[in-house]
C-alpha cells in the first residue's frame, strides 16, 4: 500500500477477498510472527525443554501453540474493526493514569526492562554461530558485526521488505528440520510410538524438576505476549483496517469488517500449523536425541549441542546445514524481534506523550531510533552474559507475565470494545475462555514455582 495504513483513508476502503486463492494473496502478518517465534522459542527455550525432561512435556508445547491463539485473534479483530494501534487501545483500559499514558502502558514498559535478554541470547547465538562457520572471528566480534547490520534492514520499516524476508528465512530451515526428523527414525534414537505416547499423557503431569523450563518454554513458544501485541501493527501496515474503513453504522462496513477478520482469521490459523509443527519437530529432536544421550544445550557449547540433532540423526555432513539454518533461523527471530520492537516502543512512547505515531515523519524517526538502540543493548547484553539458553529462558518468564497484560486487553476488547454485529460464535468464546484459563494456570504454575 502506497499510501499511509495507518490513515483512515476513504481511497483505500476495499472489499475483503470472496475466495481461498484471494484470501492467501492477503496472508503475511502472521508469518511474520512465526519467524520471530522460532528462533527463540523452537530452537532454544522447546529444545531445551525436550534436552531436560524428554518426551514427557511435549503436551506443554503443544498447548502453548494453539491455546493462545485465541488472545492473538482478539487483538487483531480490535486492531481491524476500529483501525487502533497496540497502545492505543490498551491506553483505553480503565484504571489510572500518569502524565498520558494508562496504567497498562507503563505495566509493559516496566516489564520490558528484562525483556532484552531474550533477544539478546538471539543476537549472542547468532555470534557463536557464525564463529564456528569462521573460527577466526571471536564470537563477541560476529555479535557486534550482527547488531549495525540487522538496524541497517530494519530502520526504514517497510513493510513488504520485512513479510517478505521472514517467509524466505524461515522456509528452508523448516524443511530442513522436518526432513531431520524423518531421518532420525533411520537411527539409534529413532522416536518409537510409546514416545510420543508419554510426550501426549497430559494426565501424568510434569515432574517437578522440570516445571520451571516448562513454564518459561509455555511462555516463549508459539505466540508470546510481545508477538501478540506487535500482530496489530503487522495488520494495519498489510491494510486490513485500512480496507475495512471507518466504522460506520451500515450494512457495507459490517461485510467489510467480517470478511477481513476472517481473512484475518486464516492468516493466524495458518500461521500457528506452521509454527506448531516446527515447535513439535525441534521438541522432538531435542528429547529423542540430546535427552538420550545427557546433553542439555548451555552457555556457549550451546549451538554445537544443539548441532548434535542434525549430526546424529543425518550424519556429520548435516553440521554444515544445520549451522547454515540456525544462522537464518536466529537472525530472522533478530530481524522479526526488532522490526516489531521499534513499532511497540515507538507506539508506547507516543502513548505516554513522546512521540505522535500516527504522524508518518515522527513515526518513522522513532521507528530508526529504536532499530539502532536495541540491537546495540542486546549486542552488550549478550557480551555481558555469556549464556544464550538462560537468557532466552529468563526472557521467556518474563513473557509468561507479560501474556497476562494481555489477556486483560483481550477480555477489555472482547466485552466492552468488540461492536455487537461483530460478536463471534459461542464456540469461538469457549476456546477464548480456554485460552484465558491456561495463561492463568501458567502464571499461577510461574508463582508457585517463584516462592517454593
């Protein structure tokens, strides 16, 4: 779209697609998503995970994948039926205020002062991997080169430019894990039917030792609290909002608004398929080969562990491939995390008075501001640490709280902002209500485990 997505604009008022083959022309948003969820959570935080406890808690992830879908569909209907930015629209909750800004403004902005340590365990993974393809740059060298080079993609914000290179980084390796996993039924570790018995028997519950991985693995996969709330901008700059129009009171606008949140719909539903089969396959390379074997991957032998699913399961040739692909897969997660972190601070801060987002000049400034100062924090963050798995982790417990923020927002909309014509199925509330009771059960689980 030429002119500018956030705009309510008469001009750019279109009808939503009438079949499947239009509907998958208007996908992308949430592939967008999928890219920024896979480095961190599949390869990371779900191998880990797999690595600690084996087969047992792969109920977990799955759960993780589709439960929380149904939030990532609230926000995005509130984002298409009355064109508002994340902050916009959580800046509307009841409750106090300081300066401009609503209380839940400030709630994620206070949160998000922990939250750099899971990208930054992205951007130090992306150093050790790239000094293993050339041992003769340290690491903490290839991590400073990564940060200037992913502001350089990122600071612009086009659109198009950034749909468009998460799919290509994310597609190959998805394929290449994939054939991983059929592979490794032609080894010792083949994954036998019992396995994947154990890893569905939700009823056995998860031994104690491994609750809190699992806790920060529940957060960290499928979509995440940031994920959730960068998804509203990925609709508006595709056009979604902009295409429904204004609200309006008539037959025309109540068509529109339906016809682009069930696109809206397939483009979240197709996203999480895709997602949830690379969770499940990571998950399960990590518990049938790392956990057979006492390998947890840590510190930074994390990326030659981790190389292990694809050595010993298609032979020594694959570490080339596999340190190829977790290049691409880590730096799309860099990529995706930065093109929707420089949007939600950029938005945060015009919530609370700093900039004007919906100004195209003041936005795109912030936009390049943030896109060179976060990769730089990350970059110190993981000089500092050193330890990619625990920083990814703690990052991922802080998500689990900040998925809480946001289930507040998505009850807000669903009740109180969603107009009546656009009130969804009694089926489509019980899987909300699911979706609501879960993250509340992890945020019970994360406390519970926090005072023990």
């Amino acid at each position: 779209m030429s002119a500018d997505p956030y705009a309510s604009d008469s001009s750019l008022v279109a009808e939503p697609p009438d079949s499947f083959r239009g509907t998958l022309r208007h996908l992308g948003p949430g592939f967008i998503l999928s890219a920024s969820i896979v480095g961190s959570g599949e390869l990371i935080a779900t191998t880990a995970l797999g690595a600690e406890a084996g087969f047992v808690a792969m109920w977990v992830i799955i759960v993780s994948c589709l439960v929380k879908v149904f939030v990532q569909l609230e926000f995005g209907k509130h984002a298409i039926h009355s064109g508002e930015t994340t902050f916009e629209a959580l800046n509307q909750l009841p409750g106090p205020r300081l300066f401009k800004g609503g209380w839940a403004t400030w709630a994620w902005l206070l949160m998000m002062v922990i939250k750099p340590l899971q990208v930054g365990g992205i951007i130090g993974g992306v150093g050790l991997v790239l000094n293993i393809i050339v041992p003769n740059v340290s690491a903490t060298v290839w991590t400073c080169l990564a940060a200037p080079v992913v502001s350089l993609m990122v600071f612009r914000g086009k659109y198009r430019f950034i749909e468009r290179l998460s799919l290509v980084m994310i597609g190959l390796f998805a394929m290449f894990t994939v054939a991983c996993v059929v592979g490794v039924q032609f080894t010792d570790f083949a994954i036998s039917r019992a396995d994947l018995v154990e890893g569905l028997s939700f009823w056995n519950g998860i031994p104690v030792a491994y609750i809190g991985v699992a806790v920060a693995a529940f957060g960290i996969t499928g979509v995440g609290g940031d994920e959730v709330m960068a998804y509203n901008y990925w609709l508006l700059e595709k056009g979604y909002a902009a295409r429904t129009g204004r609200r309006e009171d008539s037959p025309e606008w109540q068509r529109r608004a339906r016809g682009w949140i069930r696109v809206m719909y397939w483009d979240a539903f197709l996203s999480m398929v895709v997602y949830t089969l690379m969770t499940v396959a990571f998950y399960l390379l990590g518990a049938a080969i790392l956990h057979s074997q006492g390998l947890v991957p840590e510190g930074y032998e994390m990326v030659r562990t981790l190389s292990r699913m694809y050595t010993d399961s298609l032979g020594g040739w694959a570490e080339t491939a596999f340190l190829v692909g977790a290049f691409f897969v880590l730096f799309s997660t860099l990529f995706s995390a930065l093109a929707g972190w420089s949007r939600l601070f950029s938005d945060a801060f015009s919530a609370v008075g700093l900039f004007d987002y919906h100004n195209p000049v003041s936005r795109g400034r912030a936009i390049a501001i943030f896109s060179f100062f976060f990769p730089a924090l990350w970059a110190g963050l993981a000089i500092a640490y050193k330890d990619p798995v625990w920083m990814v982790l703690v990052g991922g417990a802080i998500t689990s709280v900040i998925l809480l923020l946001v289930v507040v927002g998505a009850v807000h909309f669903r009740y109180r902002r969603l107009p009546a014509e656009l009130r969804p199925t009694r089926g489509y509330d019980i899987g909300f209500w699911i979706s609501v009771a879960a993250i509340l059960g992890l945020a019970f689980l994360a406390v519970w485990k926090a005072v023990e």
